[in-house]
C-alpha cells in the first residue's frame, strides 16, 4: 500500500503539472472545482496520498482505518460526480463504480478488524 500511495502521488504531480487539461480540474467529493481552485487544492491531494505512503510505510496504527475510510469517500464522490458532471455517464456507472471503489474499503476495513483481534489474542 505505500508503493501504491507513493506511485499515485508520483502519477498525480506529473499529470498536475504537466498535463494542461487534466490541470484544470480537480475532484472534491464528487464535484468539480477548475481553474486557480483547482491548481491551488491539486496539492492537498498530492498530500493526502504522500501521508498514506508514509503511514503505511512506517506501520502507524491509523493508516488501516484511514485508508478505509478515504475508499468510502473515493467510492461517495464517484456517484455523486457521475451524478452532477457533465462528463459523468448517471446512476447506474455511478454505483458500478462506487461499488468499485467500495471494495478496497471494505477490504481494509477487514484487515483492520483482524489486526486488532491478532492484537487482542
């Protein structure tokens, strides 16, 4: 998972900052921001993503359970985007992707949980 969270952080900046039409826009919980918003929140995700690879690399204990729940939210804002933008494809691509993005969720909201029964045990 920090591999990933670091390769997606390397993905990100290059298509930020090099990429002129990606650039313009980016995503918060399923709605578009563009222009100088969008330029100016492109590093919180760059962020979000570089803290997952460092908790995930170091072993903290609320990576697990954070990581799960920014799925869920990942999962949320696609259906609220396929919803509202006009590039989206409606309900149905919305939940087909949700439940996408549901399954890492839940995945490592498993793991958390046997983790913490290891712990216990």
């Amino acid at each position: 998972m920090a591999v990933f969270c670091g390769a997606t952080v390397v993905f990100l900046v290059y298509r930020d900052l090099f990429i002129p039409e990606v650039r313009a826009v980016e995503v918060w919980f399923g709605f578009e921001v563009r222009g100088r918003l969008a330029l100016a929140t492109a590093p919180l995700h760059w962020a979000i993503f570089l803290v997952g690879a460092w908790g995930f690399a170091t072993a903290r204990p609320w990576i697990t359970p954070a990581a799960a729940a920014y799925a869920f939210v990942i999962a949320g804002s696609h259906l609220v985007w396929n919803l509202t933008s006009p590039a989206g494809y409606g309900l149905a691509s919305g939940l087909a992707q949700a439940l996408g993005f549901s399954i890492p969720g839940l995945l490592l909201a498993w793991a958390h949980r046997r983790s913490r029964e290891a712990a216990i045990a």
